[in-house]
C-alpha cells in the first residue's frame, strides 16, 4: 500500500508533463490550421492596388511568390498589431505596405512569423529617441534621431516617411522595415549577434566562416577610405551587418553577387530566395549601370 502511494506521487509530475505536451502539441495544430485559413484568405483589390502603386519589389515578383506574400501578410496583420505614435493614423495602406515588406523576408523560410514580440509603433516621420547606457557606475543619457529601431524582445519602431520611401525605392539599398525585421531574425535564437536560425544545420560552418570574413574586409575597407556596395553602418557590428546586408540582397542583389559572390550564396540559402531571377532583362541592364 505505501509502496502504492509512492509511485502514484512520483508518476504526478510525469503525468503533468505529459499533458502539457499534449496541450502545447494541440495549440500548436489549432494556430497552424487558423494560420492556414488565414493564408487562404483572397486578397481585395485595395491591397492589390497598394502594392502595385507603393511596392515596387511586389510587380518584380513571380506570380507564384506574390501570393506566397500575400498569403503570409494576411497572418502577420492578424498576429501583429500596428500602433501609430504622435498622433499618426495607421490606416490600410499603412499596414499593407509594413506587413509585405517584414514577410518578404519569411515568405519562403521554414519557421514563424517574428516571434516574440507583437507590437509595431509608427511614427509619421523621423522620431527622438532616448537612451540610456552604463560605463562602470554612470547612467549616460543620449539622443539621437532613427528612422527606426528594434527592440530586443519588444516592439519594432518605424518611421512612416522611411517606409514609404524604402518601399517606392527598390534599388537604393536601403529599407527600413527589411533593417528592423533582418533583427527581429537575428533575435528569435535567444541573442543577437547576427546569426540567424539558418533553414539547415549543415548551413552553419559555411555562415559563420563567410560572415566573420566579410564583416572584417568590410570593417578594413571602411578604416582605409574605400566605399562598398553594403553601407558602412554594416561594418558597425555582426548584427547590423547581417541586417545591412538584407537590405542589400533584396535591393542590390546583381552589385552584391558580382563584388560579393560567397555572402550573397549565404544569404541566397539563408532566404531561400534569388532575388536577382526577379529582375527583367531591362532592370538588370538598369540594374548594372549603378554598378561601382
Ligand atoms: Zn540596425
């Protein structure tokens, strides 16, 4: 009898863990099959016409693709909320164009949709922010202007005006919203230090060899004068170059296979997309006339 009671009080915590992975196995099949709904889900013609006239990536992608996009921002709009600050108005095309360029960089990556955190704060322009860091035992205060930043397990901060323009502009190697959610990558395997979660382990060594090799050649360039296809607030830290180099792999993908070719093969298998076949035969002429 007592020998009863004992293994009936050791199996309690057994039994507990069980049921917790059954829960967690079934919210997981439930959001899956909501996600999939949600993915389903037509697209109105006012998003359509957003796109068209505000994205100009969208127009350049394969059918297939667009809905692939269209799919994953339909869920990314119902898990995350977009807030305006200073009095800015979050209407639709404000979202549209937040949610298609944050899932251009998911849209064909095994994972989730930027876990983690679920607020977006938009402010109409170039905001202030405020900053506190520690030396020893000094608080130093500072500000600085941002056209947008990400915050470690908290929310994502835009600037509307950066956006818009990040969005309308496809080659100028620069996009806000890219930058920002590159770092929400970064973070979803506990610290960011510009190592994404990679689609296959085999990835790693190859990653972390041609990563550390170009964020250092990128660095010495800087200190010597040269210019680069990839801005050189990516020569700042690993994690602003693997976002720095996001922006440049979906802007810039001909200038960064040509003077880059082993970092755009990693972050081609990293995306698991080749922006470069979404360019016409005109654009890639265009393309290379900017070429330096
Ligand atoms: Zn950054």
């Amino acid at each position: 009898m007592r020998q009863t009671v004992i293994y009936c009080l050791l199996s309690i915590p057994l039994v507990v863990m069980l049921l917790w992975i059954y829960i967690e196995k079934w919210r997981k099949a439930k959001r899956d099959a909501r996600r999939e709904i949600l993915r389903q889900t037509p697209s109105s013609a006012q998003w359509l016409a957003i796109l068209q006239h505000d994205f100009a990536l969208f127009s350049k992608l394969p059918s297939a693709l667009q809905q692939t996009l269209l799919g994953h921002m339909h869920v990314f709009l119902e898990e995350k909320d977009i807030v305006g600050r200073n009095g800015f108005t979050v209407n639709e095309r404000v979202k549209v164009l937040i949610a298609a360029q944050a899932c251009l960089l998911i849209m064909n990556r095994p994972g989730d949709y930027y876990p983690g955190f679920r607020s977006i704060l938009v402010y109409p322009e170039t905001y202030l922010a405020n900053s506190v860091r520690k030396e020893g035992l000094l608080e130093i205060n500072s500000s600085s202007i941002r056209a947008g930043e990400s915050w470690h397990r908290g929310p994502v901060i835009l600037a509307w005006d950066h956006v818009l323009q990040g969005a309308r502009d496809r080659r100028d190697g620069h996009n806000v919203v890219m930058h920002e959610f590159a770092h929400k990558l970064d973070e979803e395997n506990a610290s960011m230090d510009g190592l994404p979660i990679l689609p296959t382990h085999t990835q790693y060594k190859a990653w972390s060899d041609v990563l550390n090799a170009e964020f250092s050649l990128l660095q010495h360039k800087m200190i010597d004068g040269f210019d680069d296809v990839i801005d050189s607030y990516g020569a700042s830290s690993p994690p602003e170059f693997f976002a720095v180099v996001t922006e440049t792999f979906f802007e810039k993908p001909q200038q960064l296979r040509r003077l880059h070719p082993a970092l755009y093969e990693q972050f081609k298998a990293c995306y698991m997309l080749d922006p470069i076949t979404w360019l016409t035969e005109k654009s890639t002429e265009e393309n290379d006339e900017t070429i330096s």
